[in-house]
C-alpha cells in the first residue's frame, strides 16, 4: 500500500553532531565555509609575517561584495573619527537652514531695537496712538475735576 500524497518527514535520516564532536571540530557533515576561514586565517597570519596590512581582510563581506568590487558613489562609508584626532580649531559650515533661521532671529533683533528707540512706523503709529490716548485721559480728568469742585461748591451752597 502507497503512503498517500503526503510524505512523511526525512528525521529518521538526519545526522546531528554531538557536542563533543562540535567542540573538537570533527563533524561528520563537511562544511565549506570553515575551509574558507581557515585560509583567510591563514592568508592574515602570511600576511602579518611578512609585514602587510591588508583592509579588505579585516572588513566583513556581504553578499557578493568580496567577489565584485563595486565603486557606488552613494555609498558612503562612516567616517569614525577619534577624539584625539578631532580638529577643534575646525569651523563646521551651518545648514541653509540653520543660516536662515541665525539670520532670522539678527533681523527680529534688528527690528526690535528700531521699535524701542521709534524709528519704525509701526513704533512711529504707536507713539501717535499713544499720545492721543492720553490727551483724552488728561482731558477726562480735567472734566472730573471740574464736576467734583462744581459738586462741592453746590453743596457749600446748600449749607449756607
């Protein structure tokens, strides 16, 4: 009798290393990837012998990028700087917008200061503004005098 449309799971046939075997290195299931550490391990040490430094080697590869140099523009690699070697005399050049907004914020000031001495015309108009309201005040509280000495002597009157 046929097993059916489904197949049953390969376990019986999996060979799993012990971890002793792991340990040792002496798996039973080849692996490529330790013989190409191993000659890039090797390949260091040769080189470190006879005095080279080499960078591709000691930078990780992704990918295909260890078979293909590939000079992209866009990629950009981080400049990681340390402190010791950081140039504090080094002006850094600011934004457009960072400028903008400086130039923003002195221009405000600039403004400002013409509004307190009233050289603007918004300051001028204020001025103007101002000084009418207080002739009208001035005005009322001459009226209000009057009316109260008027009251008074109405009522110095009525006593007599």
């Amino acid at each position: 009798m046929g097993r059916g449309k489904f197949k049953g799971k390969p376990t019986g046939r999996r060979h799993f290393s012990t971890p002793e075997e792991m340990l040792a290195g002496t798996s039973s299931r080849p692996r490529t990837f330790r013989k190409e550490e191993a000659e890039l391990e090797e390949e260091e040490t040769s080189d470190i012998e006879s005095g080279e430094e080499s960078d591709d080697v000691s930078e990780k590869v992704k990918g295909t990028e260890g078979v293909i140099q590939i000079d992209n523009p866009n990629l950009v690699k981080p400049k990681n700087m340390k402190a010791r070697d950081v140039d504090l005399e080094k002006t850094t050049e600011l934004s457009r917008r960072e400028r903008e907004e400086i130039e923003k914020q002195k221009a405000h000031e600039r403004y400002m200061k013409l509004q307190e001495q009233g050289k603007t015309d918004q300051a001028k108009k204020d001025l103007e503004r101002l000084a009418l309201i207080r002739q009208e005040r001035a005005e009322a509280a001459k009226k209000r005098e009057e009316e109260k000495a008027a009251k008074e002597q109405k009522k110095t009157e009525a006593r007599k």
